[in-house]
C-alpha cells in the first residue's frame, strides 16, 4: 500500500514566509506555552498572581519620592500615581515581552532539539502572555483613575482612547521584532544578551515614563520622537488623560518603524532556525 504522511516538514523558500495557518494548527501548544508563563512566573510564591498588582504600586511610590518628589520632574499638571502608572503599564508589556522574546532560542534550546513546531509559536505565546499581566495592571490603572474621578481631579478621556487596541498591538509588534531579532543574532554571539539587557534599562530614560515629552524643548522633541515607542506612551496617556503631546505623525512613523522591524526580525528569524542548533 502507498504510504500518506499527514505532515510534511521542508525548509522555508521564503525568508520573509510566515505559515499562519500552520501556526494556527499548533494553537493549543500556543496556548499550553501561555499557560506555562502565567503559572511558573510566580509558582511557589505566597502573594502569587497578586505580584501583579504589587510590583506596578511600589515601582510607582519609588517614582513618586524619587522623580516627583526630590527631583521635581514635572507630570503635566496630573497626579502622580496615575501619571507614573500610565507609562508603567504601557513600559512594562514593552519591556516584558521584549527580555523575554529575546531569549527564545537560548531559553528554549531543549525544546526546539527534540521535536518540530513552528519556532514564532514560543515568541508569540510570551507576548500573548505578558498580554494578561498589562490588563490586570490596566485594572489597577482604572482604580487609581476612578478615586481621582471621585475625587474631582480633573482628568477626561479624550476620543483618542480608542486607539488603546492599537496601541497596544504596535507595542507587542516592535518587542516581538527586536526580540526575535536579537534572539537570532545572540544564538552565536551571546555577550548580546548582556549588552540588550544593559540597553532596555537605559531605553526607558529615552522614554517618556517618568517624564512628560512636554518637559522637552519643542526643537529637541522631533529626537524623543525618533524612539517609536515615545508616541505610543503620549498617545496611551492623552487617549485616557486628554493631558500629553498627541501627533499623528509621529503615531504614523511608530506604525511603520513596527512594520519594518518586525519583517527584520522574522527574516532573520527564519534564516537563523534552519542552523541555530548547530550553534547554541
């Protein structure tokens, strides 16, 4: 009898080739590798899931007593906690999924070794995951916004709020890009690992978290604008606060800077996964 194989595995002929509907067939491994972030994250822990909630809280009191209190940084007239936690929540799916993304053939080595899937599953599944931990922290966002409200502080959402979907997948798209992007380029060259994790620290300085882009002479400001994730954070917090600087073109250069890298980063993706077992 003439033998049927239900699965055929060939190499890509296409650098740029991304199988969605391969991908899609592998949905309950993406889902499995979901659930493997989320539960192992804080697994033998005793506050547990509530981390979620704790570590956004204390990061914004050391920015209260650090940046607004002894430094004196400006937050554009908004309260403290609810202008540091703007750029905390956003900063932090950012940041997050970029480590993360990053690491994904080093930290995923045994896996990849033994048995076949499509390599982007790992990397979309931590960006899916991280996606859970923003939405809590969001909740935390809108208490904070709500006992203002109460409070009779001045703070509207503006029309730009529907944007948030959006927002929120530009920032999954450029730490998918730049992770999978350095990931690639660290399975040979590993001193990377040290020097990225060096660099996504010092990004944040780059960024307006701790600081309205306001603060920035209207001149210099076109430089702050060249980092894409800076009009995503000034857009999250004028969409939900109606107080930052707000460009569409400068929301517009973030979108196809996105683009671009992301099609970087899965060309060298695929490149690298033909060989990286030889390497790592």
């Amino acid at each position: 009898m003439e033998e049927t194989w239900t699965t055929v595995i060939k190499p890509k002929d296409k650098l740029l080739h991304v199988d969605f509907k391969e991908i899609w067939q592998y949905r309950d491994l993406w889902s499995m590798f979901v659930r493997r972030d989320i539960v192992t994250q804080y697994k033998q822990t005793i506050l547990g899931p509530l981390w979620y909630f704790i570590q956004p809280a204390l990061t914004t009191i050391m920015y209260m007593v650090v940046f607004g209190g002894i430094a004196k940084i400006s937050t554009d007239g908004l309260p403290q906690p609810l202008f540091y936690l703007a750029g905390i929540v956003c900063w932090q799916y950012f940041s997050d999924c970029l480590n993360k993304t990053s690491s994904t053939f080093i930290a995923n080595q045994h896996i990849f070794g033994k048995v076949y899937f499509p390599r982007l599953v790992v990397p979309l599944a931590t960006v899916s995951s991280n996606l859970l931990r923003m939405g809590i922290q969001f909740l935390l966002f809108v208490a904070v916004y709500l006992y203002y409200l109460v409070m009779g502080v001045q703070v509207r959402p503006t029309v730009y709020v529907l944007l948030l979907p959006l927002l929120i997948l530009m920032l999954a798209g450029l730490a998918l890009g730049f992770g999978i992007l350095i990931s690639s380029m660290t399975t040979k060259y590993r001193d990377l690992t040290f020097l990225f994790s060096f660099i996504v620290q010092l990004w944040m300085y780059a960024t307006p978290v701790i600081y309205p882009l306001s603060t920035i002479s209207p001149d210099k400001q076109w430089i702050m604008a060249l980092n894409p994730v800076t009009s995503i954070i000034e857009a999250f917090k004028y969409g939900t606060m109606g107080v930052a600087t707000f460009s569409w073109g400068h929301l517009a250069y973030s979108f196809g800077f996105m683009v671009a890298i992301l099609g970087i980063g899965i060309i060298v993706f695929n490149k690298v996964q033909r060989s990286f077992m030889d390497t790592v």
